[in-house]
C-alpha cells in the first residue's frame, strides 16, 4: 500500500540521521521488526545494547541525562512510564522476527522482561496505561 511504503520511505530517511534519541531508536527496531525489515531492526537493535543499562541481572533503558537512581534500604525505584514504555518497544523488537527469535535473543529478552515485570507496582499495574 502507497501510505506504508511512504511511511517506511520517512522511517528509513529518519534513520539515517545521526543521532536519534533512544526512544526514537526504541520505536523504530519495533516499526522496523513489524515491516520485515530485518537488517534495520538488528541495526537498531545493535545501537541500543550500547545504550542498555545492565543491573542486576536485567536490562533496560533510560533517557539521556537523568538523575542517577539513589539506592535506599527498603525502597525499590520504580522507573518512569516512559522508560518502562521504551524498554517494552525494544522487547517487542528483540521478539518481533521472522523466522522465530534466536536463542540468543531470547535470553536477552528474558533479562529485559525480567526489568520491566520489576516496575510492576502492587497491583500488577504499571505508571502507564501505554
């Protein structure tokens, strides 16, 4: 369809800017994962484990410039919604392949999933309804 292939056509230009945001990077592994367009996926992919956070044994993202979290007995940080919402994008990129994800990938979307059912609050809700 015209609309798709134009919009594919303004992701795949946007990619080629030099710097994206990791939301932005987020959103297109996920965009680029649900097109088929593997090659950007992983390409995306590959920029964001630079960007990753790896703590205590899960992965997540955070954005640029935010404050260090303070480590305080008896009180577990729980991430704002739009870390949550990003680190969400970059597991249904990791998952999002054809054929299935590698076993390699898979492990890594288990460290990731790993963070995000962490910010879970007692509800088993998030801080977001995204």
């Amino acid at each position: 369809h015209s609309v798709v292939r134009n919009a594919l056509f303004c992701l795949e230009t946007a990619a080629n800017e030099k710097e994206n945001h990791v939301y932005t990077k987020a959103l297109m592994a996920y965009a680029f994962a649900l097109a088929g367009k593997e090659e950007q996926r992983k390409a995306f992919l590959g920029s964001l484990e630079k960007d990753a956070v790896k703590k205590d044994g899960s992965v997540h993202w955070q954005r640029p410039g935010r404050e260090p979290e303070v480590d305080l007995p008896y009180y577990r940080h729980r991430a704002p919604s739009a870390e949550v919402e990003m680190t969400a994008y970059v597991l249904l990129a990791h998952l999002t392949t054809q054929p299935a994800p590698s076993q390699q990938e898979l492990s890594f979307a288990s460290l990731i999933a790993k963070w995000i059912s962490g910010q879970q609050n007692p509800n088993g809700g998030f801080s977001s309804t995204q």
